[in-house]
C-alpha cells in the first residue's frame, strides 16, 4: 500500500499560483526594495468540515521587550471535546529590523515558538500555522496569555512587528471523534535557571500512565550559542569558543538521573550566516514554527506517581560553563488511567553510555575542525494499571559528525555537518509488545566567502528529515516520512547603502511528508525575490 501511495503522489502534478518555470515572468536580476511575502512549502493542518469557532488570542505589536499579557476564554459554541485546535500567526513588519525570536503562552503552556522573517523597506505580511490540538487540555478553561516577541525600535531599526494570533476549534460532530489527546498539560512549577541548567519541580497525578515532556530548546541571543554548530575549542584560532568543541546533547534528568537525551536541530534565523538575502522568502526549515524535541519518560512513571513534587532538570551538554544562549521552556503532557485513582510501579533499567567524540584541529591556510560526538540512554520500567502490568523500555542513540572549515579571518567559512537521533519505545503488555522506532536526521553543508571582501556570498543546503514506524505483532499499525530541503545561494556588496548592495539570491525548498491518509510534496523556488515556482505533486 505504501509503495502504491507513493507511486501515486509522484505521479500526480498539479501547479498552484500559476507559477511554472514554463509560465513565470523572468525575474529581476537583482533584489529590488520589495519582495515576495515569507512563504514555506509545508502543509497546511488538515481540518474536519464540522462546526468551528475562533478566538483571538493576542492582537498587539512589538516595539521592544514588553510581552503582551492578555486572557483566553474558551469557545462557547463548539463544545470542550475537540477534533482539531488549530493556532495561526498573522504577522505584518516595514521598514529594517532583524530576525526576532518568540512565544505565545496559555495557562503558562508553551504553544508556539517561532521566529520573525526580515521585512522590506515596503513591508512584508506572514503567517504561521501549527495543530495545537495536543494542548487540549489547557484550553477549556479562562487561562492567562503571554506573548513576547522581543524588539527594538530606534532611527535605524525601524520595524514594528505586528501580530494577530488566533485559535480555531473545530466540533466532533456525528462520525467526526474527538481527538485523543493528553489529559494533563503541565509545566514546571518554580521553574529557574541553576548554572547552564533548567530547572523546575514536577507534581503528577498519582493515575499517570502515560508521560511524555517536550522541549522547546533554541539556541539564540545573537552570541555564540546561536551558531553553536560553529563553536571550536580553545586552542584553535576562531571567534566562537568552547572548551569540548561543537558537540550539543539536550538532556532531561529526573532528581538527579538522566532520563532523556536528544539531538538539538540547527535551526538558521532569517538573518543567519551573514546574508538575509538567502531567507527572505523562503526560511529555514523550522524557523518559523520550532518544534520541540520529545522525551518518553513513562519509564519513570512509577518514581514521579507518589503525589510528591520531583526535581526535573533541562540542559544543554557542550555549553561552555557560565555561558548563556539557550532557551528551553518545557511543557509535559500526561495521560491518565480513567479506570485508576492510583499507578504505581518502578524503574527497573538505566544504562547511560558514556558520551564517547573526538575534536581534532587541522591549522594551517585552511583551519579544519573535524568534530564528532555520540552517546546512548536506555531506560525501562513498569507500571501496575487497572489494564494489568505494562512495561516501557525506552532506548535513545544520538550522534553528530561534522567538517569545519575557515581561513584567516574567517573570510571563507563553511560546514557541513549531520545529526542522527535515533529512538525505540517498546510497550508491553498482557498481549504482543507495540513497537515505534523512529530516525531523525538533520543536515547542514554551508560556505561563506568573501567575509572580509566587499562582495559577500552563501551557499545553504540544510535537511531535516524523519522516518518512523509503530508495528505490533510483525504488522504495520502506523508510519510516516518527513524529507524538508532546503538550498539557496545569495551575494551582496558589504558596508554600502542598501541601494548599493546589488545583491542577488535564489533558493528552494521540497517538502514531502507522506502517513497513511497523507500525501504532500510541494517545491518552492525564488530569484532575487520573486516566487518563481510553486509545484505540488500530490
């Protein structure tokens, strides 16, 4: 079946927008004062055709780091079981301003992590789209809005970045389910930054069998950490420090005990690598909507059910010590055993690999930093449910290789990089154990020539990448694929008025996301910034 879907998505072609390489205008031969609004090929959230209702929940602008503070009240007309809870951004910027990083918050919920595009002199709108229906929970009642894009506004920055973010429910209505959906959505109380770690305390309901946090981890700020794939070792004749080189590991522990690692993607802002010429249009994968990096902690399910607040722990391994530049505010969605007032059980296996890499510099014309790192986690436990015993056996592989190259003055820059997270969950219980692997894989090749020259020019290929498949008995019960490229190539005159800059770019983006019931693969491509093709293939 998965062979035929696939045969039939690449054999049907249809065109949106009109655009063709065979029908599109020639396009300018170099950047003009206006370009084409932000765009990303990802699809849009599927939506049931039943009863919907929206609610504003935020219409402000950001000028500079005040947060938005406001109130949500849930939908009179729609019910409070849902099939899909759909959030969309709606953002409007003139003028010069950077890349800008931001949150919407609901009941302290983190829904939304995202990033501004870089507007034209004339101006530019966006909009982002995300599913939130997995945030049910924290919206059926009143609950406090926080909302922060941070900005400055000044004689040379001149935008103003506004924004109207909405929620739309739609009912489960006759055939149409509510969605399935955690019942908790908590986060971590008293939560605080202790050295380069993020730490809160965690209370459970006692009936949890289910746990799983989620991490909305970006590195950012401007400084080093934001380019953190870049980072080299003291020793080596670089800007961006750090004593272990460029390796990052996210980790969770639970009082104390490593309960979850994970691979960080290297997101790109739109004014990253020195050229916003290569993002104006099209971003990076994930720069708009960042998602986070999951973590199954049913295993400890057993520890966290005694009513008792634990200590939950969120950081970046690789960080250089006292060194800011992450972000890593953390929900955690728990589903409860409806035919329990109480779970109990225990942790029965923890074996964390040491974290085993190598970093060896190359001096010479060309600096090489080649970098490689890798570590392991396996953790397991039980829980005693009223659907009898139920064991989780969580096993975690992450690795990263990477090539750094850069002469002096780092007039050529480039990497190219690959992270692999791999992870198996296997649950057992009276019948056949379900088993869900999955593989991730990010990618990044990069060169910046002509840093210190008066022409600038980048070179981006960047990948994000997942396959994963849940099988019960040697059948196929669920599976997806996810394959977002990106490449782009743009130049410009440095420390002249923007007039002057002459500056050219193109790029692309091919989605494809295939699922059972899902078929998406369109590609997305510009020149000095006009959309000049617009293809879609299922």
């Amino acid at each position: 079946m998965r062979r035929l879907l696939l045969a039939l998505c690449a054999a049907a072609v249809g065109l949106t927008l009109g655009i063709s390489p065979a029908t599109a205008a020639a396009p300018p031969t170099e950047f003009g004062t206006d370009w084409h609004d932000p765009v990303t090929a990802g699809p849009p959230v599927s939506t049931p055709d039943t009863t919907s209702c929206k609610v504003t929940v935020a219409d402000t602008e950001f000028r500079d780091y005040t947060p938005y503070r406001g109130t949500y009240l849930p939908p009179k007309a729609c019910g409070d079981r849902w099939n899909k809870v759909v959030l969309r951004l709606e953002g409007a910027v003139a003028g010069r301003q950077y890349d800008r990083l931001g949150y919407v918050r609901i009941g302290g919920v983190e829904v939304l992590r995202t990033s501004t595009p870089e507007p034209s002199p004339e101006g530019i709108t966006w909009n982002v789209e995300k599913d939130v229906t997995r945030y049910a929970a924290a919206l059926r009642d009143r609950q406090p809005v926080e909302m922060l894009i941070g900005n400055v506004v000044n004689s040379t920055y001149t935008g103003v970045i506004k924004v109207k973010v909405t929620l739309t429910f739609y009912a489960a209505e006759g055939r149409v389910e509510p969605a399935r959906t955690p019942d908790k959505v908590l986060t971590l109380d008293g939560a605080q930054q202790v050295g380069t770690a993020y730490e809160g305390q965690l209370t459970t309901p006692r009936n949890s069998e289910r746990i799983v946090a989620e991490v909305y981890a970006t590195g950012s700020g401007g400084g080093c950490e934001e380019f953190w794939y870049l980072t080299v070792p003291d020793a080596a004749p670089y800007s961006c420090k750090a004593k272990d080189g460029p390796y990052r590991e996210v980790r969770v522990s639970v009082d104390g005990r490593l309960a979850g690692i994970a691979a960080p993607f290297p997101t790109v802002w739109t004014g990253g690598w020195s050229n916003p010429f290569l993002w104006y249009v099209i971003p990076g994968p994930r720069a708009f909507d960042v998602r986070p990096v999951e973590y199954d902690l049913t295993p400890f399910a057993g520890q966290l059910n005694d009513g008792e607040p634990h200590r939950i722990s969120i950081s970046v391994a690789g960080v250089p010590e006292g060194q800011g530049g992450w972000s890593t505010p953390t929900n955690v969605l728990v589903w409860q055993d409806a035919g329990a007032s109480r779970v109990t059980g225990a942790l029965t296996a923890h074996r964390a690999g040491e974290p085993a890499g190598t970093v060896a510099h190359e001096p010479g014309a060309e600096h090489r930093l080649k970098a490689e790192g890798r570590h392991s986690l396996t953790v397991s436990g039980y829980l005693d449910t009223s659907h009898g015993r139920v064991t989780t056996t969580v096993e975690r592989n992450v690795a990263n290789t990477s090539t750094h190259r850069w002469t002096e003055g780092e007039a050529t820059d480039a990497l190219q990089a690959r992270w692999n997270d791999d992870e198996t969950v296997v649950t057992g219980g009276q019948g056949p154990a379900t088993v869900t692997r999955t593989h991730r894989a990010y990618t990044m090749d990069g060169e910046i020539t002509g840093a210190t020259g008066e022409r600038l020019r980048t070179v981006m290929t960047m990948g994000d990448r997942s396959d994963s498949v849940t099988v019960r008995a040697g059948k196929r019960l669920d599976w997806s694929r996810l394959d977002d490229t990106y490449t782009g190539d743009a130049a410009y005159n440095q420390n002249v008025p923007r007039e002057q800059r002459h500056a050219t770019g193109v790029s692309r983006e091919r989605y494809r996301l295939y699922g059972p019931g899902t078929c998406h693969d369109r590609t997305l491509a510009t020149a000095q910034g006009e959309l000049t093709e617009d293809i879609r293939r299922c």
